[in-house]
C-alpha cells in the first residue's frame, strides 16, 4: 500500500496538469421519493416523489473526477438539442471545464440515465439513448475542435460507454495528430471497439470487459493473468490494468503480467462511477511522473473512496489520503 508521503507529491502535482476527456457524455438522473403502497393497477409501488437530482455520467463523470483532484479539464463529446444536454453543459460549466468541444447533434438525444429511488433502494433504471455511431459530420466537428486543444493538455483520456462516440475514425485521428508524442494516451474501451484503442499508452477495463475483449479479439480467455497479457501483446499498449473489485487490480505491460495489487478495504454503498475515478486518477498519476504501480496503488485509493459514496460522484484528493491513511473504512 502507498504511504502519505508518497501520495501527498502526486496529489499536489495533479493542479499542474491539463487533460482532454473524449467520449460518452451522460447525464445521471435520480428520482427520489417513498413508496408505501402497491398500484391499483399492478403489482408495483407507487412512488411519491419528493426530490430529482441530476450529476454528470460517463465520460462526464471522468471530467468531474478530474477537476475534483484539481487538473484543468477540456470535454469533447455529443448531446443532443434538448434539456438533458442543457444541464449537462450548465454542470459541466459549473465546476469550472471547458466545454468548447462538445457538438450538439441535433437528431440524436443527450444519453440520460434515470434512476428511480425508493427508501434508498434503486426500483428501476430508464435509459434514453441512441447507441449508433454519430455522423461523419459530427465526428469531423469533434476532430476539428480538439486539434487546437492538443498542445495544451497532457493526457487525453477515452471513456468509451459504447454510445457511438467512440468511432475508429475519430481514434485515429487523434493517434495521428502531430501533440500525439508528448501526450499521455489512456483509454476506457468497450470491448466493441476494442480493435480502434490499439497503440494507447494505457488501457483500463474490468474483469468482464477484458474477458469479452480478447474473446472478440480471437484470444482465449481462461483466467484473468492469460487475458490481460494477450490484451497487452496484441493491442501494442505500454501498461494495461484489469480492475478486479474486492480482488484489487492487475497490472500488464507488453512483456506480460507484472502484478496484483490488492485493494483498500472500505464499506461500499455503490459501485457506479468506480470505474471512472480509477481512470481519472490513474491517468493523472501517470501524467506527473508516477511509476505504473504506484500510478495504479493511487487510483485504487481513489476508487475506494468512489464506491463510499452513494450514486455517482467524483472523488477529492482528500479523500484519497483518508483511504491511504486508513482513516475511511
């Protein structure tokens, strides 16, 4: 486990660094109330709502995480023309990232995730959403606002939800652009699109998105040491990490399996969002210098400060020396 004197330096270096998030934009909805009956009409409850809430998700939620740990953030991604895009930006703009490279498609809706609660208990979950991939001019539109960005940030991360951002000809652009060599290239894939991620610096998943992911890719997948390590060789990434849970996390380079790092143990609320943070705070780590394990040993304090929370919610740099320092359990 990491040591606060050897957190604190990362912490503080992470105010230096800019980062461009390219992805799936959501919107987190939470619809709050109390059910005390069942309807007349069918064996469900009925909810009397008190309360709605709504937070930034998906590649959104990486941009809060962060600018929770104090890096200045440009998002680039697609809404549509309607009121969950409307909030989104307002979110976004509120704490302070630059939303200058998000498109606004018309024909296709901002990605809205609604969660109805009930005594603190998730009843149901409705999406809206369009799952096909945008449009060349949407994708072009991206491409062309996020060329300028390049030289001003020092890590790119790709927080891919399988939403239809995420396209090869955006990848590629972005592998090609004369910044690439002195940008840190760090990606979140769907196992979908795995094939477009090849040649990134650092590529994240969990166990099942690995799993699938070297499946489609024609490769075995008999335990996680196996999977990880052909991802490694055969997507020509310098580090990967497989997220394993109550199981901690599994670190790869090109030569193979380097190690497992076990995770902090905290009580967890939710695991929504984990990901996201482990990305951020990886990504970040990485970009001020850190070595991979010890990029890795931070990121896994960091998730284990997300699933504390309750929904989905960035972490702070606080509450990743509390984890660290044994003082959140």
């Amino acid at each position: 486990m990491l040591t606060l004197d050897e957190v604190e330096p990362l912490l503080k270096r992470f105010q230096s660094l800019s980062v461009l998030v390219v992805g799936d934009l959501m919107l987190d909805e939470y619809i709050i109330g109390d059910a005390e009956r069942l309807s007349p009409e069918a064996p469900v409850p009925v909810l009397l709502r008190r309360e709605r809430k709504v937070g930034p998700g998906g590649a959104a939620n990486v941009v809060c995480n962060l600018r929770s740990l104090g890096a200045q953030v440009f998002a680039a991604g697609v809404i549509g023309d309607d009121t969950a895009g409307d909030e989104l930006i307002c979110l976004l703009e509120s704490i302070g990232a630059d939303v200058s490279a998000i498109v606004t498609e018309t024909f296709r809706p901002t990605t809205l995730k609604t969660r109805v609660i009930a005594h603190k208990q998730q009843l149901v979950r409705i999406d809206y959403e369009v799952r096909t991939p945008i449009s060349d001019m949407t994708c072009d539109a991206i491409i062309e606002r996020i060329m300028p960005l390049l030289p001003k940030v020092n890590a790119l991360i790709v927080s891919d939800y399988a939403k239809g951002v995420v396209r090869e000809r955006l990848l590629e652009a972005l592998k090609k652009a004369p910044a690439r060599n002195t940008i840190l290239l760090c990606g979140g894939p769907k196992p979908r699109n795995i094939a477009s991620f090849i040649g990134f610096d650092l590529l994240s998943f969990n166990t099942a998105e690995a799993i699938e992911s070297a499946m489609l890719n024609g490769e075995p997948a008999n335990d996680y040491k196996q999977v990880g390590s052909l991802l490694a060789s055969s997507l020509n990434v310098k580090w990967l990490v497989i997220t394993r849970g109550e199981e901690g996390a599994s670190l790869f380079d090109g030569n193979g399996w380097l190690c497992d790092i076990p995770s902090y143990r905290v009580t967890v609320y939710d695991v929504a969002g984990a990901g996201d943070t482990y990305l951020a705070a990886i990504a970040l780590a990485l970009a001020c210098g850190a070595d991979f394990v010890t990029a890795a040993k931070l990121a896994n304090a960091a998730a284990a400060a997300a699933v504390r929370k309750v929904g989905v919610a960035p972490v702070t740099a606080d509450e990743i020396r509390q984890v660290v320092g044994g003082r959140l359990i």
